[in-house]
C-alpha cells in the first residue's frame, strides 16, 4: 500500500471521469456492506485471512485507516447510511426487526427516495433492517422482507443470481444504485444454532448444511487466527475468531461475485463502488460500544478510473453519515431542503469526492441495541482523541442477546465465577461500570484504559472536545442533549431558543 498525501488525487480522478464520460454513458453506484465485520481483512494487513476479492477492490481505491460507524448497532447504523443523519434525528432509535419495532420518522428523506426523485433506479439486495417502506422505498428489492435473510444475505450464489438479474433490467441510458446487504459475518448461533457460532457451516456441503455451489469455504486453526488486542485471548474466543473467518471467506467470494456480475453487465467502468461495515465486531468491547474498538470499521472507496494497482491509503477521518452525501455528489444531486418537527435538516457528513485532507473529526450517537438494552452515549474522534458521554452510566453497561450466548461471552462469564484468569485487559465488572466521561488517547493508549477525563492536565482538552459535541448535537437537534443533568425545553416558550433546565439531581 501506499499513502495518499492529498485528497486532491480523488478530485483528479473525478474531472478525468468526467471528461472521459460519453453522453451515453450513465454513473452509477454499488454500496457493499458487512454485518459486523472489522478489520479481518488483507486490505488492513491480516496476513491470515484470506480476502483476495476485497483486497482487489482495495488496489484500485482508497483504504480509509480512520473510519467510523456513526452508532454500534445494525438497524441503527444501516439507517444513518442511507439517510446521513445520525439516529437521534432520523427516529430509528435502535433495531427494527421482532419485538423492537424502531422506525425512522415518516418525513426523512432517504437517499433511495432522493434517487427515485431524480431519475435513478435503486435495488437492494440482502439484510435491509430499515423501515417504514415509505421512507426506505428501492425499485428492485430482495429483503429479509420477502425472502428468507439466510438466502439474500449468506447464499451468495442466489445473490449473484439476484444481481444478475438486476442488471440485465438496467436500461443503459439509465443510472442506478445497487446496496448489497451481506448478514456475513454476523452471528447466528442466537437464531440458528445448527449452523454454528457464525453460520459458518451453512452451505458448506455437510450433512443437512446445504450447498451453496459458489462457495468454497476456507478453515483455520485457532492457533493461527489473530486475536484483537481488545479480545481475551483464551481458546473459547480463539475458536470463536477461527469460526467468524470462515463466515468472512465468505462474505468475501460474495463480494467477488457480486462485481464479477457487474463488469459482465458492462457497468464497472462506470461504477463508483463503496465498501463497509455496519458496526464493529461482536465480541468483548465490539459491537454496542462506542469505544474506537466498536466503531472503527473498514471502509474502501473505489472510483472507475482508477488505473493503479496498489492500495491508496488515506488517515483522513471519514464516517458512515459521508455515504450519502458523496452518492448524491456522484449523480450531482443537491440536498433539498426540508425539516423535521419544524426544525431545518442538514447533513454533518460530507462528499469524499472532495477534498478533506483537514478532515479529523467523527461523530457516534448510541441510544440502544436491543429494545432493553437502553444506554445513549455521544461520542467525537478528534486527532487520535476520543470523548464518550455516557448519559446512563449509572446503570450497567446492556449485553445482547446473540453476544450472550457466544463462545467468547461465556468464557468471561466461566472465568469470572470461577475466579480464572481472564486474560483480559479489564473484568466485567469495569466493563459493565463506566465513568459519565471517558477521555482517551488512542496513539498512546489503544486499548482504551486510561480514562483522561478526570486528570486535571486534560481540562482544557476535554472542554474543548465536549464543546465540539455539543455543537454537533444542537445541528442535529439531539433530543438527549441536555441528558444527565438537565431537561430540554424547546416548545413554548422556548420554541425559539432551546434551553437545557437543570435537574439538581447532582449529576
């Protein structure tokens, strides 16, 4: 790999394709997103793995080492992908599916619903986790709605089927988008047990596994995987980790297929493609959190034109919140201008299609998982800083029900009764605990556990970080921006000045 300097090379890129570009030639997009992937990945130098497909994609676009998913939880995360609005603000508060029932407001403004605005055709295909149909409408869907999630989200070969078919729909004077949800690499022993921890024997070819005919799974030894430095390395989360990769081969031969059917289209050269994650990875300080361990994610932008063959890799600091803005770029959409409750809707993230070289700032809002799992927390990454407010620490910190019953969890519960070793860099109870501030510096601190917020040298710093978020939570109209300690009015007399009234409740 080698590292941009200047963002200036994208706008370069942009102007040849522009240029380049016949009238009869229409841009278009493909978004591929993970469920719950990290960074087990060639592309992000996991010399295990094995990914060639992803890492492909990678050398010929842009390896973004700094970014971040804007909340650690899918429904959530999926709705600030296809909106660019945090979830305070577009209403899907947490998950969508069974009993939790969260949907984004009836006036956002998708961007599927932009899109159909403007002339362009929209299709997913796989996990959608997003709901009302009204505000998340596509042209061309396949969906845990109407089919099975095992067979649009792990069957890669009807996926590829369903892709083809998508295509060969396309008119050419026609632009599209096409999301691609893969549920690869989530985990299933929740829901399905019988294919193991991460479904990672469904397809396979065993008895009573089925047979996915485009899938050619890769095994690895416990021994050989690589242990996160946030996970406890013991065998139960080393066979945990051995089992999630091979779901990843998985996930990664989809991501082949999937581009394979777009060039055999005649779409790649002229395809701006995104490639993601929803969330971070469901194990120990992953998934749920807001520490750069549950929000970090991989993230690879590959242009058209792009004519080289080693991965460019930029440390600007980009956000899931800047997919919408930089597909509306693409198709040279503008943002229409409307409001929610009478309050005006701006987008915070921005178009990675333009320069943002300076760019060292992400935003999180977390408000829950799982409908009983309620802990909001507000976050900002500022150059290698990162600030947590946690507005409920008083309660301890919720744990899913999938993660619950993994392999990983069950090992810190058995240590933890047994009194053994946990190989961990704290134990539950420090993790379940948490201070209302959390301050950390990631250069010299990476496992997050020195808290800095509470040293006095770090005032100023923490000041400024919390004035930072503040001014990111009143954009966005952040209806827990006045939580612990206060109360917002923003009605009555307070319509047009929103105040936060103290609680006295000495928090």
């Amino acid at each position: 790999m080698f590292t941009l300097k200047s963002i200036s090379f994208i706008n370069i890129l942009f102007w040849v394709y522009s240029l380049s570009s016949g009238s009869d030639i229409r841009p278009n997009v493909l978004v591929l997103v993970a469920d719950d992937l990290g960074f087990e990945l060639n592309a992000y130098e996991n010399n295990v793995i094995k990914t060639p497909n992803i890492n492909d994609l990678a050398d010929r676009g842009i390896v973004y080492s700094n970014a971040f998913t804007t909340v650690s939880s899918c429904s959530p995360s999926r709705s600030t992908i296809l909106t660019g609005l945090p979830q305070h603000q577009n209403g899907m508060y947490g998950l969508h599916n069974g009993y939790h029932h969260f949907n984004s407001f009836d006036e956002v403004k998708s961007l599927p619903f932009l899109l159909h605005e403007n002339g362009i055709r929209t299709g997913i295909i796989g996990k959608k986790h997003v709901a009302p149909e009204a505000v998340y409408p596509f042209d061309f869907a396949e969906t845990e709605e109407n089919n099975s999630i095992l067979q649009v989200g792990r069957n890669i070969t009807r996926m590829k089927e369903l892709a083809k078919q998508f295509f060969s729909m396309q008119l050419k004077n026609e632009s599209f988008l096409l999301y691609i949800g893969f549920h690869d690499p989530h985990r299933c022993g929740h829901t399905h047990p019988q294919y193991g921890e991460f479904c990672e024997k469904f397809g396979n070819g065993d008895y009573r596994m089925g047979k996915i005919p485009d899938w050619k799974p890769d095994y690895y030894s416990p021994d050989d995987v690589i242990v996160p430095p946030f996970v406890q390395d013991t065998p139960a989360s080393r066979k945990d980790i051995s089992a999630q990769y091979t779901t990843i081969s998985r996930l990664d031969q989809g991501v082949g297929l999937i581009i394979n059917e777009l060039k055999q289209a005649g779409f790649l050269e002229s395809t701006l493609i995104l490639f993601t994650s929803d969330n971070g990875i469901p194990f120990p300080n992953g998934r749920t959190n807001l520490y750069n361990s549950g929000t970090a994610g991989p993230f690879i932008l590959a242009l058209p034109v792009q004519k080289h063959k080693q991965a460019v890799v930029d440390n600007s600091y980009v956000s899931l919140l800047d997919i919408t803005p930089t597909v509306l770029d693409w198709f040279s959409i503008t943002y229409p201008q409307y409001t929610l409750f009478h309050r005006d809707v701006k987008l915070t993230g921005k178009s990675l299609l333009k320069d943002i070289s300076n760019s060292d700032v992400a935003f999180g809002s977390h408000s829950l998982h799982e409908v009983t799992m309620y802990y909001p927390m507000r976050s900002v990454h500022k150059n290698g800083l990162l600030l947590i407010q946690n507005l409920n620490y008083l309660m301890p910190f919720p744990i899913d029900q999938d993660f619950y019953l993994s392999l990983s969890f069950q090992d810190l519960l058995n240590r933890t009764q047994t009194g053994a070793d946990l190989h961990w860099s704290k134990t539950l109870k420090q993790y379940y605990q948490r201070s209302q501030l959390e301050l950390f510096n990631l250069t010299s601190d990476p496992l997050e556990l020195d808290n800095l917020a509470y040293k006095p040298e770090y005032h100023n710093i923490l000041t400024d970080m919390q004035t930072l978020l503040q001014q990111w939570q009143n954009t966005t109209w952040d209806p827990w921006r006045c939580a612990p300690s206060g109360v917002l009015q923003d009605s009555g007399a307070y319509k047009l000045n929103p105040t936060c009234l103290p609680l006295l409740n000495g928090l």
